[in-house]
C-alpha cells in the first residue's frame, strides 16, 4: 500500500495585511528630459500623462529601496520582520543573475532564513508575486509573505529615444500578505502572449557583453513598439479586468478603487471608460508625478491612494499589471 502524502494545511484565506512605499528624493520634471530630445512639455503630459517623475541616487539601490518600502509594510502590517516567512522581488532591473536579490533583503530586513527569490515579469511582476503569496498563505508553507515591487529604469532609459525617454521612474513598493478568516484576494486572472514578445524587449541581451565587445556596444534600454503595446493594453486588458471582476464574483458598481498599473494616463482612462466604472470608484493616477516604475507602480500607487484618503482599509480594489512579455495579471483584493 502507497504511502500516503500529509495534506497542506494554510489559512483557508490571505488578505493584504500592509502596504508601504518608498519614492526616491530626486523629483525629475519634463524639463529635464526636454534636455536630451527634441518634444515639449504638453506633447509628454498629452501622450502619456506624466509630468515627473522620481530618479535614484546612486545610493538609493535597488536593495535600500526595497528595505524601505517593505519596512514600512511590515510596520503597517502590525507585525515584525521575525514574522516573515518568505520573501518575493519582483524586478527586471537587479543586474546580477545570481543571486537573487530577495536572498539579500531577506537577511537585512531580519526575516532569518526565509525562502527568498526574485520573478521577472515586468509591469504584471507585483500581481504575479501577490498571487505566489496568497498560494503560500493558503497552502500553509507561509504564515507572512513580503511581496515588493522595485525598479530603477533610470538605468535602463534612453534619454535619446524620443518615444520612451519620459517615461519611466523608480521606486519600491511592498505588502504583507497574511491569513485571513474571509476572501480578501480574489482569483487572478493571468497569462503571457510570448508572440508578441517583441513589442517590450532590452535593446542589448546580457551576452553581448563577452570580453573585448563591451567597449563598443551601448548599455541596454528599454525599447518598445508604442502604438502596438497602446493598442494591445486598451482592447484586451480591459477584457483581462473584467475577467478578474467575474471571478471575484464583484461588479464594476461594487467596487471602491482601481488600481492598474500606471503605464499611460490614457490607457487608464480608456479602461475607466470600457469598464464603465462608476464616478465614486477611486482611481489610481499615480503615474502624473512618478512614471512607469514597472512592478513598483501598483503597490506604490495603493500606498498614495490610502495614505491621501482617496480609499479606505477595508475597500474593495481591482488591481491589473501587465507589461513585457507580454504578461499580464489582475485580480480583486480587500486593502489593507
């Protein structure tokens, strides 16, 4: 007779439990960018919504800001950093394959030896950790999950490329993700179309740089194909949303607050306006004055709407990431 495998035995649920955020000190504006291409203010702010954005120090790196942000989530989350049980990165801009860079903030926050390891899935890479998470909570592997999103595109900005240069930002974002006695993260809805991989992509792969060619080959930027990544995130994230809505069991008048990545002001209006959410549904604008910032945008941006009052603990968000790839998640949460 087969030995029989002990079932997990998690919370039956996981809920966000804290949030927390950290923007760096520089404030960079469009004027600052209008230096290296050749645009306007209002051409940026009407293409894309932004009007600054923030930029690293060299010393505020991709492991401080996740330190910071996710410190502040653990004091939110009214826990210690001995309570955490695992910890998820979610980042395309720590330069070192190996090792991941979770394994470092584990350490320093004080988390012991939590399991700890980095996913790459760009803007979608916050709401990809977040559904790890609650898997974890609910499976019983983890009791405490730290989830930061974190970025420095600065690094990887073509200050030349006319069609890009303004758009991104850094920052760090993090939740706690914990037990809950009710539903409080809905199911995700997510997925990848690797076949149109190439509308994202780093314009110079990491092996380029063998002994001899570094020299005579640029660092790596972003690079993508706008009106194709535009078009993609109006006609079908909207679709992905709503799916997110149905599977939660929630309608576009239940909800509180919307909370998308923050790529494009009017890839945000345009979803509003499909969606048909109602005027009293709070909706995330986080991108006028900090950029893309990637898998940092939606938990810095669920930070700004609590900490300004324009939503409240216990409300009911849509959330939705998607980017490179292409990848994408959404999914409906409680805030915390």
């Amino acid at each position: 007779m087969p030995a029989k495998i002990s079932p997990s035995k998690g919370s039956p649920y996981a809920r966000i439990l804290g949030v927390g955020g950290y923007r760096p000190t520089r404030v960079v504006p469009n004027e600052v960018i209008l230096e290296h291409i050749d645009s306007s203010d209002e051409w940026i702010r009407s293409r894309s919504g932004i009007a600054s954005r923030h930029w690293a120090s060299p010393e505020e790196t991709v492991a401080e800001m996740s330190l910071a942000a996710g410190g502040k989530a653990i004091a939110d989350a009214g826990i210690s950093a001995s309570d955490i049980d695992a910890v998820v990165i979610a980042t395309v801009s720590h330069f070192k394959q190996t090792p991941a860079i979770a394994t470092e903030i584990a350490h320093r926050i004080g988390a012991g030896k939590a399991p700890a390891f980095d996913i790459s899935a760009g803007c979608a890479g916050f709401t990809y950790g977040l559904t790890l998470a609650k898997s974890m909570v609910t499976d019983g592997t983890a009791q405490h999950v730290l989830v930061v999103g974190v970025e420095r595109l600065s690094d990887l900005t073509d200050l030349e490329d006319r069609s890009t240069a303004f758009l991104f930002g850094d920052g760090a974002g993090a939740v706690i993700v914990g037990p809950s006695k009710e539903p409080a993260i809905g199911p995700t809805v997510w997925g990848s179309e690797g076949d149109k991989a190439q509308t994202i992509t780093q314009t110079v792969a990491w092996d380029a740089y063998r002994e001899g060619a570094a020299d005579e080959i640029r660092f790596p930027a972003i690079a993508q194909e706008g009106q194709a990544v535009f078009r993609w995130a109006v006609f079908e994230m909207a679709k992905v949303a709503q799916e997110a809505l149905d599977a939660a069991g929630i309608t576009a008048d239940q909800l509180d607050a919307f909370i998308p990545h923050q790529a494009n002001m009017r890839i945000i209006d345009s979803m509003i306006k499909t969606l048909k959410l109602p005027e009293h549904v709070a909706v995330a604008r986080d991108v006028e004055t900090t950029g893309n910032t990637s898998a940092a945008s939606i938990p810095l941006a669920m930070e700004r709407l609590l900490a300004t009052g324009q939503a409240r603990s216990g409300d009911t968000a849509l959330v939705i990431g998607f980017g490179a790839g292409l990848v994408y998640a959404a999914t409906v949460v409680t805030l915390p």
